[in-house]
C-alpha cells in the first residue's frame, strides 16, 4: 500500500468530553470522507465520569465499529501510556494526535496529509506561532504561559519546530512508537520532549499553521502544577538530550 491510499488512525483519548466528542468525530469524519482517505478513530477514555464511554457506544452505533473504535480504561493514566493503548490497536500506517476538545479543527488535517506525502516527512505538527497560525479564547495569562514556554525550549534545546507544546500532529506509525517508548515526561512537558527527541533522532518533521480555539465544553487542565512539571521537564532533557 503507498502513502497515497494510505489508512490514518486518530487517537482521541477523552476525560469529560460528552459535549464534545460527538462534534469533533462528526468533524472528523466530514473531512476524512471529503478527502477520500480511509481512517479509523480510537477513542480512549480514561474512566470519565460524565458520561463521555456513554456518548462514545452512541456515535460507534451511529459510524459503525470499523470508524469508531473505543479502548476505554479505569481511570486517568497519562497522555503517554494512552498512546502506547491506543497503538496497540491502531490499524493506520500513519497516527494523527489531538485533542478531543474542540481546540483543534479537523480541517488543519487535509493539510499535514498533503504536506507529509508532498516532502515524505515523519512528523507533522500543527502551529500556533508560524504563518498564519494563531490562538483564540485565552486570557493574557495563559498566553504569556504558553509563549514563554516555547522561548525558553527554543532557546535551551533548538527543537527544530516552532510550536513545541501543541498536541496537534501526525506521525509515521513506528515513529510515533519508537518516541512513546523513549519519553519520560508526563502531562504539559510529553509533547515537547516528544518534539526535542525526535530532532535529536533526525526526524524530518513539517509544520502546518493552524488556528487554535480554547475549549468550548469543560474545564481547562492545565493547572500551577503542570507549570512547575514543565519547568522541570526542560531542564531535564537539556541535560540529557
């Protein structure tokens, strides 16, 4: 099978997102069906108490089980033991990160499945800080959070993209596996090792601007802990990497 009729796998790992998730897999299968690219979307819930397994059998009723794949668990775990879940079960010869909250439009995908083919890259990650890429609905705080955080990684570890703590990518398959398997890192500070190993190991990787929408539905995770965390992380992985 060449990348042209290639299969893509979306992992969507879900805590509270009932209000969501059925908007994102509607958008998602919109635009995979418009582009004519077979897919498959795994959801993985991590024990969510509102209802989001439940609203996950509903939409798999509704696109049927070869589109919609649940591999729940008991409870929260990680982003990355998610991913390693998820793989585990993942048809696709590429795999496509993002959030299941509304932050990330699926409309960018099209777009990093052209670019990956047209440059035969490894990874492909959405931007907020590139081109015509930007960010809406957050306050001046978690904006100056997120841009500092970006400044100092790019500073400290030259990680080879410009947008280090998005979580908006698409990977080559055993990629992704080979960076799940080598990161230490957990919570805010994952994506970025994710980003800074993958320049070490000579991953050629591809940006995408995207336009990045606070969540609609929900609260945001990212508390004074994940700060402190990702503080920690850089300094880590400038020591080690």
């Amino acid at each position: 099978m060449g990348e042209d009729d290639a299969m893509y796998t979306v992992l969507l790992p879900t805590y509270n997102e009932r209000e969501n998730l059925p908007i994102i897999v509607w958008l998602l299968v919109k635009y995979f069906t418009d582009a004519k690219v077979e897919f498959e979307i795994i959801v993985i819930d991590d024990g969510s108490p509102d209802g989001t397994l439940e609203a996950a059998e509903q939409l798999q009723r509704i696109y049927g089980e070869e589109r919609i794949v649940l591999r729940p668990r008991a409870k929260k775990l990680g982003l990355g033991t998610a991913y390693i879940h998820g793989l585990k079960h993942a048809r696709g010869q590429f795999i496509i990160i993002m959030d299941a909250d509304l932050s990330h439009h699926p409309k960018f995908i099209p777009r990093m499945i052209a670019l990956q083919q047209r440059d035969n890259l490894d990874i492909v990650t959405g931007t907020r800080y590139s081109g015509d890429g930007g960010v809406s609905g957050w306050d001046l705080r978690r904006k100056l959070i997120s841009r500092g955080a970006n400044y100092l990684t790019q500073v400290l570890l030259q990680p080879g993209a410009s947008d280090v703590t998005g979580s908006f990518r698409l990977y080559r398959r055993d990629v992704l596996r080979r960076l799940v398997d080598s990161c230490v890192s957990k919570g805010y500070v994952f994506q970025m090792e994710m980003i800074v190993r993958a320049t070490r190991l000579g991953y050629r990787i591809g940006e995408v601007p995207i336009s990045f929408v606070d969540r609609v539905y929900g609260e945001s995770k990212l508390g004074g802990s994940e700060i402190v965390n990702f503080t920690k992380g850089l300094l880590y992985l400038f020591a080690t990497t």
